[in-house]
C-alpha cells in the first residue's frame, strides 16, 4: 500500500513534533523542514526525512520544496524578539507566500494544504461573548496581523489550491518548553499572581494535532477557516487554580498591578536582547494576551469536521505536568 507523504514546516517546535509523531502513528510518511540552527531534539530520534530551510530565505526555499499529498504549514516567528517586526513580516508572510506559490505552480499530487493560523489573527474576543469563523477579525500584534494576511491569500485562491485554515488558540502540554511552562513555573515556586482576570480558551496538543489531520482529511473542511480548542472557557486564575492542584502546591497569592508585571518583562526582554537571546514569554505576549479575554467557538469544527477534545484542561494540566517533572523543568 502506497503510504501517504505529508511535508511538517516548524517541524522541531512544540506542535510541529507532536503532529510528526501522529503523522508517523497514523502511516503517514514525514518530510520535516527545519531552520539551519534549530535545536532537533524534539524530533531527532524519529524516522523522517529532515530538510534544512529558512522561510527568511525564500529563493533558496523554493527550491528543495519537495513534492508531497498533504502540506502542514506550522512555521512561524511569534514575535518580534531581537530581530524586530518587519523580519516577522518577511518571514511569516513572504515565506508562506513562498510555500503557497510553489504548490499553486506545482499541485502534483497535493490533496490539502493545511495552514495553522492563531486566535491571535482574529484579535481578542471583548468582554463578552466568542469568536467564531465569521467574526470580524481586529488582530492586535504583528504576529496576529501576518497570520491573518496569509489567511487572506490564501483565501484569494479558493480555485487554485486545496486548503485550509485551522485557528488555534493557546496550546499547552508536554513538550511545551515556552509559553505557559512560565505559569507551571510560577506557581511551582508557590507564586500565584490574582490579578489576572482574562478568559480563554484552551488546547490541550493531543487534541490540537488530531483536528489537524482530522482536517486534512476531510472533504467538507476544502477551502474553509476553523477555529478548534477545547469548548470550555476558563479565566487565567482558573487555569493556575487547577496547575497548583496538580502539583499540589498552595501558592502565595499575589497582587501585583499589570504595569508591574509588563514593565518587569520589558526590562528582562531588552536585558537578553543584548545577549542575543529571547524571554520565553514576551512583554509583547504579556501585553496581548494577559490584558484581553481570547475565547473562540469551535461549534463549526464539531459539527462539520465531527471535532472532539479527549482532554479537558484539568486532565491535561495533570499529564502536562507530570512531563515537567520527570524531564527536570519542575
């Protein structure tokens, strides 16, 4: 039996790994592209072909763009780190043009072009209420505003490739080296900050990965925007509620103004700039994400893709942590 070939972008990160090892469950066969100085740990024991690009370097790109049946496009730059915004443009834009273009011109046998999108496309969902697929779309950081421009470009050749677009909201799980590994962090040091009264939805990965092949293989999903995540929405305070009960620690509540904790992050974010380096969690992230409520619908996924989550936030925490501790990041 001829086995299927899907090509992973983003492939050594966080969901790009997971999604690799449901693929290979799953019989696919894997061709991962990686940046010439990522770190391969994630996927190095796994039987891939690997190739070596950098979507900031789009003519040499296009030329080892191999020919497969399913496309997942999961490569990125969150944010603006030491390089600054316009470098983000040139690489989430220019370099998914790239890739978009390439399969336009040579389809081959390509059955889906999957391409992950963010909440943060959408912008933040307002103090009430959710954002589905037909929500205006008010992107407040330059990472959001390039996910939603190659949302749109992709959208303008509806006739011209087979796509789809999955927005996901904030994803966490084993294997999460950034992000929200700072909240397990915090509150494993008893820290637990009760100031923060946004609302979100959630993903654990497991159920991230499988909606996305899940979408690939589906008919009715050919040229559409979902959003997918857990249906449940949770404030951040829940969320550290339920991170101290799995580590079953009783943390210290603190309140600490939100200019604080920006201006903190700030500081640390332009210390390590001089050293080349990045925070794991941004003083734009903080900026973003911790000031807005990020709840979006995935009602349109269960219904036409028949999307489910295995995993609601208390469970996942739970497996989540249990990886940070036996790996040494608890």
């Amino acid at each position: 039996m001829i086995r299927k070939k899907a090509f992973v972008t983003g492939a050594a990160g966080f969901i790009g790994s997971k999604l690799i090892r449901d693929l290979l469950n799953q019989d696919f066969e894997v061709i991962a592209l990686v940046r010439p100085d990522e770190n391969l740990n994630n996927i190095s024991n796994l039987k891939i072909k690997i190739l070596t690009g950098d979507l900031s370097r789009p003519v040499e790109l296009e030329k080892i763009l191999p020919d497969v049946d399913y496309v997942f496009h999961l490569a990125a730059l969150l944010g603006e780190g030491r390089m600054g915004a316009e470098f983000v443009r040139k690489v989430n834009i220019e370099g998914s043009k790239v890739l978009i273009d390439h399969y336009v011109k040579n389809r081959g046998n390509l059955k889906r072009f999957v391409f992950i999108s963010s909440a943060a496309a959408g912008g933040p969902s307002g103090v009430s209420g959710r954002h589905d697929e037909l929500s205006e779309s008010n992107p407040i950081s330059v990472y959001g505003e390039t996910k939603l421009e190659t949302e749109n470009y992709l959208m303008s050749l509806q006739q011209k490739i087979p796509f789809s677009i999955l927005r996901l909201p904030l994803i966490y799980g084993p294997m999460n080296r950034r992000g929200t590994l700072t909240l397990f962090k915090l509150i494993n040091k008893r820290i637990q900050l009760i100031n923060l009264r946004n609302k979100f939805s959630v993903g654990f990965v497991d159920d991230i990965t499988q909606g996305i092949i899940k979408t690939a293989e589906s008919d009715i999903a050919l040229g559409k925007k979902y959003y997918i995540g857990e249906d449940t929405i949770y404030s951040t305070n829940e969320i550290m509620c339920m991170i101290a009960k799995a580590l079953n620690k009783k943390p210290f509540k603190i309140i600490v103004p939100y200019r604080l904790i920006y201006s903190i992050s700030f500081i640390i974010e332009k210390t390590l700039k001089v050293f080349g380096r990045s925070p794991a969690l941004s003083s734009v992230s903080i900026q973003s994400y911790f000031k807005s409520n990020w709840c979006v619908n995935p009602e349109r996924a269960k219904k036409e893709l028949k999307y489910k989550t295995n995993f609601p936030l208390e469970k996942g925490i739970k497996i989540t942590v249990d990886w940070y501790k036996s790996n040494g990041y608890l």
